[in-house]
C-alpha cells in the first residue's frame, strides 16, 4: 500500500470538507446480492460514486443492500430523495447509472425508460 | 459468477450480514505447487453447528425471506471443476472462514478478475466495517489494511470518492508489482 500518496489524500480531501456540508439527505442503493453481483452490479456501483464525485454531488449517500427478490431486474439501484417516492432502477448498466445519476439523483428528474417499480 | 473477484464481493456480503466489523481477505498462489488459495474469515456471529454441514446446498440459507442462498455453493462448484475444494469453519459467536482451493494452471480455473473494484466498492458502501487484503506469489506479497488506512486518512471517512480510487490504483499496481496471475498459465499461452 503506497502510504505517501495517502498522505497526500488526506491533505487533499481535508482542505476541500471544509467547505462541504456533513448532511446526505440523498440515498442510493445498490442490490449487492449474489444475483446483482452476478448481474453486475459492481460496475454499476463504481460508476455511482465515481459520476457522484465527478459532479461534486457530496450529499448522496451510496449503499448496498441485499437480494429484493427480482433477480431477473438486476443490477436494481433505489433513489431515495428527500419528501419524493421511492424510484427503484431495473437491469441497471454502468452508462445508465451515469444518467440516473445525472438526471434524477442530481437533477430531480426520474428516468422513465429505466424504472422497474415506483412507490405507490 | 464470471471471475474470483466477484466470489469474494459475494462471499463478503455473508460476512457483512452476519454483523462482522473486521473482514480478512486472503489469495495465496503457491506456484511451484500449483495452487491458488482463496480465504474470507471474518469476526461475525457465525454459523449454528447444526447448519455447518449443509451450509453449500444452494436450498439452505438463513434468511427468512426466500429459501435459496447460492454464493458458498457458486464458489463450491468454481473450485471443484478445477481440481479444488471448498471448506467452511465457524463458530457461533466468533466468526466464519471460507477456504478455496483452486489448482492455479486449471483449464476453468476463474480468472481472478477486478480486486481493485472489489476491494474499492466493499470500501466505499462499509466504511464502518474493516477490511484486509493480502495477496501473496510465494513470497512476494502485497497488503491492504483499512485500520492502517484509518490512521492515516484521520478525519478524512473511507466512503471518500478520492479513497476508492486510491484502492482501485493502489491494487492494481501491488498486484502488478508481485506478478500476481489473472488468467490460468494455459489460457496465456493459448492467447
């Protein structure tokens, strides 16, 4: 493990959480069990946290979840915005993820085309 | 499940949903014999005595809210079909090892696939939990530790987007750097 460039990181990111808010009231989640792995899920959840950064989103929180019983969606990924309805993601793809991220975790907007099941 | 590296994603979320705080994650290859080592231990509440023998059926798994569990039986399979075996030691209270053995130059055997990714994404979704990586080839070895990490990042949480690219960068080089195999020896050549 390369402790001086985690060194470097440490000065980096602590300059920068100075001007961040510590509140995350956005949540993702991920469906990391053996059938959204297997799905792949994995990519998907990088290229959450990596599109996330990219756009300087610092108050979503990324997490994973287990097995939601609809192997044949998955990769599923959940939106949870804070006083809007639950919006869960069906045979989520790395690109897809990045407009999701985009359109509805950052933008408000719900993609259509993607959605598997909606909070009644 | 396409390569070694999602096995261990996979045999991970076991341990995390058996409430474990530290996970350890292990791959020796023993070239000279051959041989590819696989082991997750963690410190979770273990698995019931009763259900230790069986805990690879893909019809036994203990939650409540379907009957099928198939990442131990999965990882089973990929060992067996290359010569390998899978082993499973628990006690309850204490925690659980999972043991896979792989003969290294196998036909099937699984690439070993992203670790970086892995490693980066159990990170970033469990920053309360720790983790260790160790892989050795012979005796070249390469180690992650997040209590280490911890240490050095202070105020700075591991769920930092900056942190998951260091892990992703910093694995792929170790690996690179210890001559860490992807592919059976057999596969390279033929390619």
């Amino acid at each position: 493990m390369n402790i001086e460039e985690l060194k470097k990181i440490r000065e980096k990111v602590q300059k920068e959480m100075n001007l961040r808010s510590g509140e995350k009231p956005i949540k993702v989640v991920v469906g990391m069990g053996t059938c959204g792995i297997a799905a792949g899920a994995r990519p998907v959840m990088a290229a959450i946290k990596e599109h996330l950064a990219q756009q300087q989103a610092e108050n979503v929180s990324v997490v994973q979840s287990g097995c939601a019983g609809f192997c044949e969606q998955e990769p599923l990924v959940d939106v949870f915005r804070p006083g809007e309805k639950k919006v869960t993601y069906g045979k989520v793809s790395p690109d897809k993820a990045r407009r999701i991220v985009a359109e509805h975790v950052i933008g408000g907007k719900p993609v259509s085309e993607f959605i598997f099941a909606q909070e009644p | 499940m396409r390569d070694l590296s999602m096995h261990v994603l996979d045999i991970v979320q076991n341990s995390l949903a058996a409430g474990s705080t530290e996970v350890e994650i292990r791959i020796h290859e023993h070239l000279p014999e051959d041989l590819l080592v696989l082991e997750v231990k963690d410190n979770g509440r273990g698995i019931p005595k009763e259900m230790l023998p069986r805990v690879t059926d893909p019809f036994i798994t203990s939650r409540q809210t379907r009957e099928v569990g198939l990442g131990l039986s999965l990882l089973k399979e990929a060992a067996e079909r290359c010569s390998g075996g899978l082993e499973v030691y628990s006690e309850e209270g204490r925690g659980t090892t999972v043991v896979a053995s792989f003969r290294h130059d196998h036909f099937d055997r699984a690439p070993l696939g992203d670790m970086g990714e892995t490693l980066g994404v159990l990170i970033a979704a469990n920053p309360d939990r720790d983790f260790l990586y160790e892989h050795r080839v012979d005796d070249r070895t390469y180690l992650l530790d997040t209590r280490q990490m911890r240490q050095i990042l202070g105020s700075v949480g591991l769920e930092d987007p900056t942190v998951l690219d260091f892990v992703r960068r910093d694995i792929e080089m170790g690996l690179k750097k210890i001559g860490a195999a992807s592919f059976p020896k057999i596969l390279e050549v033929l390619k």
